[in-house]
C-alpha cells in the first residue's frame, strides 16, 4: 500500500486538484458564454445607449475591446504560461463567445493554409468562417459587397518590404483599415520525397522565395525556382507532382499531405508579415492605437516637408510612408503614412485638420488598435 508522502499520492492529489480546477474553468467559460448570449440580446434590442438602432448598424465585433482585454491579460499573466499563449487562449475564449452574439465571416488570401488565414485565425480565433479568395482585390469586393465581414490582407514584410497591390487597393475603395495583424513567419520545406536531393521543381509566393534565398541557394542550388499565387497552392501542387516541393508553413503541410524535410528556413530569424483588417467601418480608441493615411502634395520643391510639418508641430509620431504612383498623372504620387495614435485624439485631430488643408489629396484610411503580439 502506497505511503503518505510518496509520489503516487502526491501525484493522485495533483490530479484530483486538477480536475477541480477545470470544472471551475468550464464554470466560469460557460457563464462568460452566458453573458455574451445577453449582449448579443442587448444590442438587438438596440438598447445599448438606450437608443433604438436599425439592426444593419449593430456592430458584435469590438475590435478596440478586444485589444484591450487581451493587452490587460497579457499585463497581469503571472505565469509560467508565456503572455503570447495566455493571449492566444483568450482569444479562442472571445471568438467563440463572440459566435454566440453573431456568427462572423472573414475574407482572406486562400487557398486554405495560407499565412494569410493564420492572420485571420490569429486575429478573430477560430471561431471564425474563413473565406478563401483568389486575389487581394477580391476580398476588397467582397468586404465592399458586405458578402464578408471583414478582410484580412497584407501589407508588408519586415524583409522584402511593402505589398504594393494592396496599398494601391485603397486609393479607390471606400473600405477602412479596423485592425492589423502582426505575424512571425516561419517557412518550411515541404514535400512528397523523403529526401532534397529528388527535387527538381520548388514552388513558393515569390515573397517567400525572396525570403528563403540564402538557404535555398546552399541547400537546393539546382531545382527549378516557379513563383505562384500563394504558399498553399505552392503545397498543393507539390502534393501532386513527383520531384517537386513546396516552401510554406506548417498547417499547408498538414492540410497537403506533405512531409516536412527543412524547418525554419527564412534568412531573417525575426521574419514577420504585417497584415491588416479591412471593413466598413474603423474601430473607436482603444488607448493604444495608428491611424493611417492617403495624402499627395503639389509638386513642388520641399513639398513633402510642408505637407507633413504639421505632425511634427503637434508632436505626433510617424512610424511608416510609402510612396506609390497616383496613375492620375506621370510622375505624380500618393503618400501612405502610418502614425501613432487615434483620429479622436484631441492632438491628432488638430494635426489631421492641419494636414487635410495642405494635401491635394486627404483621405484617413482608418483609426485602429496597435497589433497584440
């Protein structure tokens, strides 16, 4: 018979404590479940702020609360989980909560498996409809049409640089920037053969290609580099021919059929996408927020510094500009600028109005919370 003090009792004490514990958890899940079930009544109701509203203008996905209620989890984890993973697990919690309210659908660049789905999932969890499309103009469409929710798309990587068709996306949309995603990327070598030295053909996004150049260059010099449309469909048809491969991450693998023969293969070990959150709709402060920008100046000698002196004088931080051709004229161009904080703000909205009366073009792409990472 086992003695007091042995480990058999103390590991029969820690599973009985555990057992406890997640009836405790379900408990608690289940009454946060509850309350979601209750807002969603509440806000059809329209009685949110004790004015009736038309059922086409509530708005279940509060991109703003969100980002703070994970940014607080994050503040106060006491371990020994990782404050990424707590995150991660609240927002499972939020996604599928927020499914009882109302179901959401979310476009992004497909085929399934992509980095661009993982950037959904990564933002609005798992209990999300993902939506696979077939461009970044698609699922401008789409969102626009209201078929979807939300978008999800990219817009830059922290090694090859900005995406340009997705920037010149809204120089005509009426959509607006909600949210941003910021994802490490870890790309793979994926393939039906057991070993490198069978592949002649390597398929990738012409992104990712870029990104994995110096390992590919020592490790498969002589196969055969096709650029298509995504990294899934990169999986998809080295899947299907024979001394082929595939350079992708780990849920393309997965979803493919594939065995993964090289891990973490990206020159760059801090490799990460920035992806944004497009819909009808910007999200109101969070406290932590960016708002980006469409603007253009006359063309003229220092035009560029007036136009943004503004930002300077009202003391607001500028983190990002790009510079894409207008195609309303020959060497005439549009300015994307990303600065921190939100349009409300007091401060920003003095260096906004300052700024929309020295633009020949002015046009606020959207206020949104600072990614969760």
């Amino acid at each position: 018979m086992d003695q007091p003090g042995r480990p058999e009792d103390r590991l029969h004490e820690v599973r009985r404590r555990i057992d406890s514990i997640d009836m405790e958890i379900m408990r608690l899940i289940s009454e946060r479940a509850g309350c979601a079930q209750e807002v969603g009544r509440i806000k059809n109701a329209g009685t949110v702020s004790g004015d009736a509203a038309p059922q086409e203008s509530v708005q279940y996905y509060r991109p703003e609360r969100e980002a703070a209620i994970l940014r607080r989890i994050k503040e106060l984890n006491p371990g020994p989980l990782d404050s990424e993973e707590v995150a991660r697990l609240f927002r499972e919690i939020m996604s599928a909560c927020l499914a009882l309210e109302q179901p959401m659908r979310a476009a992004y660049l497909g085929p399934a498996g992509t980095f661009t789905q993982a950037a959904a999932h990564k933002q609005f969890g798992h209990s999300v409809r993902t939506i696979a499309m077939a461009t970044i103009g698609e699922i401008f469409r789409e969102v626009e049409a209201g078929s979807c929710d939300y978008g999800v798309v990219p817009v830059e990587n922290s090694t090859e640089g900005v995406i340009s068709h997705t920037l010149d996306m809204f120089l005509a949309s009426p959509l607006l920037i909600t949210g941003e995603v910021s994802l490490r990327i870890h790309h793979h070598l994926m393939s039906r053969e057991a070993a490198t030295a069978s592949i002649h053909t390597l398929y990738s996004h012409q992104q990712s290609l870029a990104q994995c150049r110096g390992w590919l260059d020592r490790h498969l010099p002589h196969a055969e580099r096709v650029a298509v449309g995504s990294n899934a469909e990169a999986a998809r048809l080295a899947s299907s021919e024979a001394g082929s491969a595939a350079v992708a991450g780990l849920p393309a693998a997965e979803i493919y059929g594939l065995t993964v023969l090289a891990e973490r293969i990206e020159d760059e070990p801090g490799n990460t996408t920035r992806f944004l959150v497009i819909g009808p709709k910007d999200a109101p402060p969070s406290g932590q927020d960016k708002t980006s920008l469409l603007i253009s100046c006359r063309n003229a000698s220092g035009g560029l510094h007036t136009l943004l002196s503004p930002l300077a004088e009202h003391g607001i931080d500028m983190t990002r500009i790009e510079s894409r051709p207008s195609r309303r004229g020959i060497w005439d161009y549009v300015f994307f600028i990303d600065i921190i904080g939100h349009r409300a703000d007091p401060q920003v909205a003095a260096a906004l109005e300052h700024l929309k009366r020295a633009s020949l073009l002015f046009k606020v792409l959207g206020s949104y919370p600072v990614a969760v990472l």
